[in-house]
C-alpha cells in the first residue's frame, strides 16, 4: 500500500468491507430488535430471510435453517416481533443484516392481532360455516384420537371412554407444539381421511383432536392455515378439544363440534352404556304399557260394537219365514211339474203306434234300397273304367316290350354272365353267348375269331331256318 499526501491509506474493497464487518460485529454483537416483520421469504434450503421495520426504517434479518426449526411461532408478514441476535454486514450487496438467534411475538396483543385476522381471511372463505358441519355418529365403531401418545391426554380419553363405552381407539401419534406441530397434525387428518372403508385398518368414525392447555404461544399450531383447511375438509367428523374450556383456537371452528377439555370429547363422541341400557328398559316397560292399554281400548271397542248388533233370532226371522213360504209352495209345483211331463210322455206315447213305425220302416227300407242300386251302379261304372286303364296299359306295355321286337326277327344277344352285349369288343374268344329269339326260343353259341368288322349285306335274302316243331330249343356251336 502507498500513502498519499494527505496521509490517507488507500484500501481495496474486500478490505474496507472486512474492517466494517469487524467493526459492527464488535459493536453490535449482541442485540435485542423489536418490529413488525415485513416479507417473509423461506426457500429450500431451510433458512428464513425477512425484513423487519418500524416506521422509520428497515432491517434486513436473516435465521438459519437449525434456528428455523426450533421456534415455536412461524414468522409471518405483520407479526410483531422481539428479536436476539447480532448484527454483521454482507459484503457482496454492500448492507448489513441481523443474524436472529430467537424470535418471540411482542406481547399477545400482537399474536391476537394475527390470529383475528387469520380468522376473518378463513371465515370469508366459509370454513366455519355451520351448513359444513356434519353430525357426529350416534355409537361409533372406531375412533381416530390425534394426540401426543405420551401425554395425560391420551389416558384421560381411553379411561373416559372404558368408563362410557368401549370402543376400538386409533391413535396417531404427533406433536402437540412446536414447529412441526401444525404440519403433523394436518397430516394425521388426512392420513385417517384416506383409509379406505372396510380395509385391513379400521376407519374411524370420528375423529379427536386433543391437547391440554398452555398459553396462546403453545397453543399456536392449532390456529395454523394448514390445519384448519384439513378440518374443513375431513370426511369424517371431527372433534376439536384443543386446551381447557377458556382456551379457543381457530380449530374449534372449523370443526364440527368443539370440546371444552379432552375428556368432554371422548364423552361427545360415545353415550353412557348404562344409561342406554336403563332407558333401553324404560322404554320396553312403555311400549309394553302402551299395548296393554291399547288392547283394553280395542277390547271395549268390540264390546261397544257387539251390543249394537242386533240378535241372532231377529236375524234369522225374516229369512225363516221366507223359508217356511218356500216350502209350503214347494210341494204343489211338484205335483205340477209331474202333471205336465206325464201329459207331454202320453202326447209321445200316443205317437208310437205299430201303425206309424210300419209306415216310417216302409220309407226307411225304401230309401236305403234306392241308396244300394245307386252304389251298385257307380261301382259297376268305376270298375269298368278301372279294367279299360288296365287293358290300355297292358297294350302298351306289349308294344314297348322286347318280346315284340323280337318277333320282328330281332334277337337278343346275352354273355355268360346274362347281360345284354351290344359291341363285339364285349364278347371275347371263345366265349358263350346265349340268343334270345321270339317265342321264348334261345340259342347258344360259342364266338371264334374275335371282334372283326361287320359283313356287308348280301343282296339276296336267305331263307330263315326253321323252327323245331317241338318247341325244344336248339343250340348251334
């Protein structure tokens, strides 16, 4: 380094940036800030970078991500806050910053303050609508309790529960404060939300959120936006018994009902088996009241309803008497009806004499004699037309027949085995031919030479040899 004239000492950037750093870290190394906290960035590496403010000036702070994790009260725009740390420079962007080491809300006004305006925000949204709300189950199977397994939370709710009526518990095990407090919790209601009805795992039929009590600061978790919106949008009806009966946070209203203490939830979410039982009697012993006294009114109904009728002989009166003028008619239409059909068997009678059958069997004879010369007739005609088909038939059949070809001076000509030869080729040398001539004449005849071509005619015709006298058949070899 070189001096000028004015003796001053001529530095690089990196170190002037270096003395300030030194020299604020020295000044300011540890320092308590309160403010409203203004943009609140946090990306993922884990750290939270934010501003602080007043209404005169701004300050840059940034946590680290170790510190991040341990607060109980997540940073958000608008939060007044009390802050401890130390303050130090960023040399890259030429400002300084506070390095926060712990982090409190300004009083509860201000955490109050945060907390009605997250309310309004949800309200206007209708996450606490009454109309959303679903009615809790009348005896439930299986009940969903989200709660810390190690607190007296859990005990006071299964022992209120053995006491009323007992009933298979699910618990999720989360933290009821802290940092991951809201997170787990939302996660555990959607966790039971999506267990499938009948499954291996029993879906419960309500659902408990429970803690004890503590301050509005240990209490924060539950007035966190990711848990109300996973209330609001449970399936299953949910029970919010978040601290003692003075404490309120945001998911008392998006629940469906909301507890006092824990173990006025497990007494909502079950009645009292013994009083079922008893009011179960009572009402046995009512209805059993109710039909006897609805019997005796029946009762003297029908005795009311049995004297306004009248008796059985004023009844039977009218038709008795209706039945003694039957009878008394009854005898002399008898005696008519008899009258009247042996008149009509005498007028019958009077009809039958031999006489008239004489008369009718002379038609009847003469009739069925008319109808025999008929059918004599028309079976003469018909067997005579019968007998003239017949002939004509017969007539041709001679025509058509061999045997009248044959008397023409044709002949049949068959082989040994008695088929008809009609080429030469189908009577070898040698062979047998049986001649079939008119009159049921035949020759036999052997064929030498073979198959040769035909001789031409002669043109002079030899006598035909004649026929045995004896009508013997010859046979030419």
């Amino acid at each position: 380094m070189s001096a000028s004239g004015d003796n001053l000492i001529e530095l690089s950037v990196s170190e002037l940036s270096g003395q300030i750093k030194r020299l604020v870290e020295d000044s300011f190394g540890h320092v308590r800030v309160r403010g409203e906290l203004g943009r609140v960035s946090r990306p993922a590496s884990g750290h939270v970078y934010f501003d602080v403010k007043d209404e005169k000036a701004v300050l840059a702070g940034v946590m680290w991500k170790g510190t991040a994790q341990k607060l109980t009260l997540q940073p958000e725009q608008g939060l007044e806050v009390i802050m401890t740390g130390k303050l130090t420079t960023f040399p890259g962007q030429s400002r300084y910053q506070l390095v926060v080491e712990s982090m409190e809300p300004a009083g509860e006004g201000a955490l109050m303050a945060l907390l009605e305006a997250r309310k309004k925000q949800l309200a206007a949204e209708g996450l606490f609508d009454e109309a959303r709300k679903k009615p809790l189950p009348f005896l439930p199977e299986t009940i969903g309790v989200i709660t810390s397994p190690s607190g007296a939370v859990i005990r006071d709710i299964l022992h209120r529960l053995s006491d009323r009526f007992p009933r298979h518990v699910l618990v999720w095990p989360v933290r009821v404060q802290g940092e991951t407090c809201a997170e787990e919790v939302a996660k555990a209601i959607a966790g039971f939300n999506a267990l499938p009805a009948g499954g291996e795992i029993a879906r419960p039929d309500v659902l408990i959120v429970a803690r004890g009590g503590g301050s509005l600061e240990d209490l924060w978790g539950f007035n966190e936006e990711v848990v109300i919106r996973a209330a609001a949008q449970s399936d299953i009806p949910l029970i919010s018994a978040v601290g003692h009966e003075t404490d309120t946070t945001l998911l008392d209203y998006a629940a469906d009902r909301r507890a006092p203490t824990p173990t006025a939830a497990a007494e909502m979410a079950v009645p009292v088996r013994a009083d079922l039982s008893v009011q179960t009697q009572d009402l046995g012993l009512r209805l059993q009241r109710a039909q006897a006294r609805e019997l005796e009114r029946q009762k003297a109904h029908l005795v009311g309803l049995a004297r306004g009728l009248p008796k059985l002989e004023d009844i039977l009166a009218l038709p008795a008497q209706r039945l003694d003028t039957l009878a008394q008619r009854l005898g002399g239409a008898l005696q008519s009806n008899i009258n009247a059909h042996n008149a009509r068997f005498s007028q019958s009678a009077a009809r039958l004499t031999p006489m008239a059958l004489q008369v009718r069997l002379r038609h009847v004879g003469e009739r069925v004699a008319g109808l025999f010369q008929r059918a004599q007739v028309q079976t003469r005609g018909a067997l005579e037309r019968q007998t003239a088909r017949v002939q004509s038939a017969a007539r041709q059949l001679r025509v058509l027949s061999h045997e009248s070809i044959l008397e023409r001076g044709f002949a049949l000509v068959l082989n040994e085995h008695g088929k008809p030869v009609r080429q030469a080729s189908q009577a070898p040398d040698a062979s047998l031919l049986d001649i079939r001539l008119a009159g049921d004449q035949s020759l036999t005849a052997r064929v030498e030479g073979g198959a040769r071509p035909a001789a031409k005619p002669s043109p002079r015709k030899k006598p035909a040899p004649k026929k045995p006298s004896d009508g013997s058949q010859g046979q030419l070899i």
